[in-house]
C-alpha cells in the first residue's frame, strides 16, 4: 500500500471536549477530567488530577475510550496524547478536541506523535486564530491533509515517538534532580535572616 492524503475529518471522528460544567450534580458519580495540562507525554497519567460529580447518563459517549487521540491547539502549540486502557471513566473538556481514528487506515500514536510533531506546528501555524487564546476552530482542523503511510510504517513511527519520549521524560528527571541538588548547596552560601 502506498502513502495516501487525506483530510483529518476522513482519518476518523473529530469532536470537542464537553462542557462539563453543564453535567455537574453533586449525587452523580467522580468522573476524571481531562485538560489540556493532562498532555504532557503521549498518554496522559491515569487516575491523577481534577475530577468532578458528573451525570452523564444522557451524554455516555463524553467518556474517552482507549486509542482515542486527545488534542489541544492552543497559542501556537500542539499537545496530544492517545487516551490508554488503564485509563477508565473520564472525559476530554471543551479544551481538547478528540479524534477517534479510522483503525483500517489510521494508528492512534502514530496521529498522537505526528500531530505534535515541529513539522506539523509549522505546517498549522497559519490557521492559529484568535486575539486573546489563539487556537484553530475544529472546523478548520477537519479539513487539515495529512500524509497517512501505510499502517506498518506508521506503527514503526510510533514506537519511534514513543522512544523519543521515554527519553525526554528521562532527561528532564536528571535536570529536576541536578537543579535540586544545585539549589540546596546554593542556599548554604545564602545568610540567615536581612
């Protein structure tokens, strides 16, 4: 099979996040939300964050499910990150966008790591709008092209994303670290009191 473009609205289904706060009710279940801080790495950390009491008995389909692609295009940026299994009743807010992608023609953290790529940053820069939050509307979201190869280059892709950030997560503990330990040997030269 040969590479083929298509447009994001044909890779698979595009929604908003929901508007939780017209679901809260102090009787309903905790329900895990999902905000765009949750996509630092391509799966955000499960059962951590925010929760609220929502009633989704008319609205189930707000709760993510496993492989969907969670995105956030805000102020010239691009974080994703592919909802995982151990990652049970929660739902994406109004500022991300899920895409839940054709697996026939489409692998979920290959999206994940291609939509958050500089390449894909730059190739979006012009449709980032807005005075206050820049961002991109979903309906000009949808009809972005992208270049899909076939599926077992893009597993390979992922698996390449995925790497890339095992090894960033690493480097930025050591940093943490360092800069820690950097930080309370500075504080011995500081004096006591003004």
């Amino acid at each position: 099979m040969k590479s083929i473009v298509l447009p994001l609205s044909e890779v698979g289904v595009l929604v908003q996040g929901l508007t939780y706060k017209r679901y809260v009710d102090p009787d309903a279940p905790s329900v895990r939300l999902l905000q765009v801080t949750d996509l630092d790495n391509l799966q955000p950390q499960s059962n951590t964050g925010r929760s609220e009491h929502l009633d989704l008995r008319k609205n189930r389909d707000a709760l993510v499910r496993p492989g969907q692609v969670l995105i956030a295009m805000r102020t010239n940026d691009i974080k994703t990150a592919v909802v995982p299994a151990k990652l049970d009743n929660a739902v994406a807010t109004n500022g991300l966008t899920v895409l839940t992608v054709d697996p026939a023609i489409a692998d979920p953290h290959f999206m994940a790591g291609l939509l958050r790529s500089q390449a894909m940053r730059t190739y979006l820069a012009p449709l980032f709008s807005g005075q206050t939050v820049q961002g991109i509307s979903l309906s000009k979201f949808r009809n972005v092209k992208i270049t899909l190869p076939p599926l077992k280059r893009q597993v390979a892709y992922a698996a390449a994303f995925a790497a890339q950030d095992t090894y960033r997560n690493a480097v930025e503990s050591v940093i943490a670290l360092q800069t820690e330990a950097l930080e309370m040997r500075l504080s011995t030269l500081i004096p006591v009191g003004l």
